[in-house]
C-alpha cells in the first residue's frame, strides 16, 4: 500500500484533518493520564466495598465462544463484535460477563456455594451502522451471587449496590426496583400476538405505541395500568393488591413486599427506592428481581448500573446440566466517573513528582541515577523524575516549576545539594 492509499484508507470522506488522527477504530477511546487516575480511583472505592462483602475477583477470556455469549436470550447477537474462530465457528468479545462467570463457574469451580465473586474489566458492544463511530468499549466493576436464591441473596445484591454508591458518595441516586417474574404473569394476561409488542412498549416506556395496539377496551385499560405501576413501593403494592392475581404472583408479591421491608430497615441511609413493575428487558433472561441505579446530573439520566436475578441459565453451560440460582449487577464506570466529577475527593489533577534529581555534569550521572534510587526505596511512594536535558540552574528551576515539583536534588561527583524551590534544605 503507497503512502497515499494508507492516507486514503485511514481518511474517512469528507474528513479534512490529518490523517494520523484517524490511526484508531472508530468507536475506540484513549484514557489519558487523568482520565485513568479517576477510573482507577472509581474502581478502588468500588474494590474496598466487594472485599469488604467476601467477594473475590475472578478475570475471564476476552473472547468467547459466540453461542457462550448469546446463550439464555441475554445478549442480542447483532451487538457482538465477531472474530472468525481458526479451527471454525465464531468467537466474540465479551458485551457483558455475567455469562462468562457463569460458565467459568460451572465448569472450572468447585460445587461450593454460595460463590461470591466479582470482576472489574472492560466490555465491547458493537454499535449498529446508524451510530457509527459511537463508543463501543465500556467498563464495568460488578458482581455474581452464584449457587443461592431467597430473599437473604435478592437484598445482599441489592444493598451491596447501594453500598458501592454511598462509599463513593454518588449524588441524587435512585434504585429502581421491578419483578421480571411478576411482570412476565402480568404479560401472559394478553393475547399471545401482542405480547412482545407490549413488553417492547414496557421496556420502552413508549405509551404511544401502546394506545395504538388493536386490543380490546380492557386489555388496552389493562395495558396502559402496567405503565402506571411505579413510584413509592407501598403506592404500587397498594395497586398490585387490587388487580386479581394467580397464587403464583401474590407470592411473588409477598416476596418483593418482605424484600423492600429489609432492605428499609437493613439501609445504612434513607432509602433511595423506586418500585417499578414496568422495569422489564426486552429479552427474558432474568427471572426475578430485577434493579437499577440511576442519578440525574446535569440534567442527564446517567445509569450508574444494572442487575437481577437469574436462575435459569448456569444449567446452560453445566456439564450435566445441572442447574443453580444466581443474582448480581454491573457498574458502569465512566458514568460512575461523569457523575462524581464534583467529588473533592477525587483526582482532578495527575499526581505530581516529588522530586526532580539533576546531573550537574556528565561525570554525575551513575551518582544520580543512583541516589534516584535511594529516594524511591522509601517505604511511602516517592515519585522521583531524572532531568534528561542540559540546562541552566534558572532554566531546570523553572522547568520544575512548570511542572509543579517542588524539590531538586542537584547531584554532583562530590555530592549532593538538597533545594526546596526558593529554599537550600541541605
């Protein structure tokens, strides 16, 4: 390829800038030095809070086997980024990794349970030809609560949730909690060829689309009452009493009822709670409780992150096809990172060198490198820069300044001058 084809190739039509800017995939993103001080606190506070509940990190492939990826209905395929296998078959960068521990889990991990395990790692999402360029790496601190069902694990998740928030001092959250299980019941109440335009419609919130469905004055009544079902838990319980439920559902409801009570007296805060029956995905792959974190900021809904339970799909990768419960939740970090952008606490700026050692002469320099040395062996961090340019006294200082160091070691054959910027220490 001339150097004039590599320019075209890496040029998309009708853009004017430099070639070189056009070096990474579209949808890609570099994390500069700021942004990964912010991520990695982000990420730290979010850590400190799984350890402290008994998780332990589990890291599994970044690629997978496609039919791993789509099994149970979570993952749409068209939204996988495929590679073509060597051997055959398609392989797949991971959108999300419940799947991936799922079948870790299973197949490679003692049948001890509860496992409680948690990941901190990034996702792909291969976004559709109408958003092209749009961003198509993500990354995700989150949970999987493996082998136990009951309303002990459905709160554990959720208040480990809550707990990741509060230690990370998240602003104006929201949970938003829903019942895949009673809203599929609720479902099954329609005719068969309208089901999935309305769970659409549900998960969508589109009460457009709704009202135009060709359904019979009650069911559309019905319909629309679905909608309606979200707000203060005991305003929804309250509504959910007057519909006529199968014994099924009313212990469903019971269930979700004695849920939200633990989770208010078990919350170390007041508890930030939104029941919502029209929580609902558009693909069934969860089974019970289902719960979201959301915080507006800057007049934007940001989804912090997202969970609920599945108890139906660990039998799809077992050897045997055995089958166990599991509840978890992922974090969205860079939303996580938006939202806190106000929080003292974390990083605004890249930590600065403490000091800066200069080789007076040509004849100093194994003595620099090796008090260099001397100053990182320290047991607290020091952050210790070597002046690789010739220059002034005047001119270093200033470059110092610059760059906010506060301390030069001048370095010598003989010895070495300690200077706090304005100040000989030494």
């Amino acid at each position: 390829m001339t150097d004039r084809n590599l320019a075209v190739f890496l040029s998309e039509p009708g853009d004017n800038s430099s070639p070189r800017s056009n070096f990474y995939a579209p949808g890609a993103r570099d994390l500069l030095p700021l942004d990964v001080a912010q991520k990695r606190w982000v990420e730290r506070g979010i850590q400190d809070v799984f350890h402290r509940w008994g998780y332990h990190r589990i890291i599994t492939s970044t690629l997978e086997r496609l039919e791993t990826l789509i099994a149970g209905g979570a993952v749409d395929r068209e939204t996988v980024i495929q590679i073509p296998a060597a051997e055959g078959g398609m392989l797949g960068l991971r959108p999300e990794l419940t799947a991936s521990i799922a079948r870790a889990a299973v197949t490679r991990m003692e049948d001890m349970y509860p496992q409680r395990l948690y990941y901190n790692a990034n996702v792909f999402r291969r976004a559709n030809l109408e958003h092209h360029g749009r961003q198509q790496e993500f990354y995700q601190a989150g949970i999987e609560l493996l082998g136990v069902s009951g309303i002990l694990a459905d709160v554990e998740a959720i208040l480990l949730m809550m707990d990741c928030l509060q230690s990370l001092a998240v602003p104006n959250y929201q949970i938003i909690l829903g019942e895949a299980g009673l809203s599929r019941a609720l479902l099954e109440r329609f005719p068969i060829e309208f089901q999935t335009q309305i769970r659409r419609c549900l998960a969508h919130l589109d009460r457009v689309t709704l009202e135009q469905l060709p359904l019979a004055p009650a069911q559309q009544e019905l319909a629309l009452s679905l909608l309606d079902l979200r707000g203060k838990p005991e305003l929804v319980l309250a509504k959910l009493a007057r519909l006529e439920l199968d014994a099924d559902s009313q212990a469903t409801i019971a269930h979700l009822q004695t849920v939200i009570e633990l989770l208010t007296t078990s919350s170390k805060a007041p508890l930030p709670l939104i029941l919502d029956l029209s929580l609902i995905q558009t693909f069934d792959y969860y089974t019970g409780i289902v719960f979201e974190a959301v915080s507006i900021h800057e007049d934007r809904t940001h989804i912090l992150g997202k969970g609920g339970r599945y108890d139906r799909l660990l039998a799809l990768y077992h050897p045997q096809g055995q089958n166990y419960p599991g509840i978890g939740f992922a974090l969205n970090i860079e939303d996580l990172q938006q939202v806190l952008q106000t929080n003292a606490s974390m990083p605004h700026h890249t930590p600065k060198p403490d000091w800066l050692v200069v080789a007076i002469s040509p004849t100093a320099h194994s003595a620099a490198l090796k008090y260099s040395n001397e100053l990182r062996a320290t047991p607290e961090l020091v952050r210790v820069e070597i002046y690789l340019n010739d220059g002034a006294p005047a001119q270093i200082r200033q470059v110092a300044i610059d760059r906010g160091i506060a301390q030069i070691a001048w370095v010598s054959a003989d010895g070495v001058k300690l200077e706090r910027l304005g100040e000989i220490i030494a």
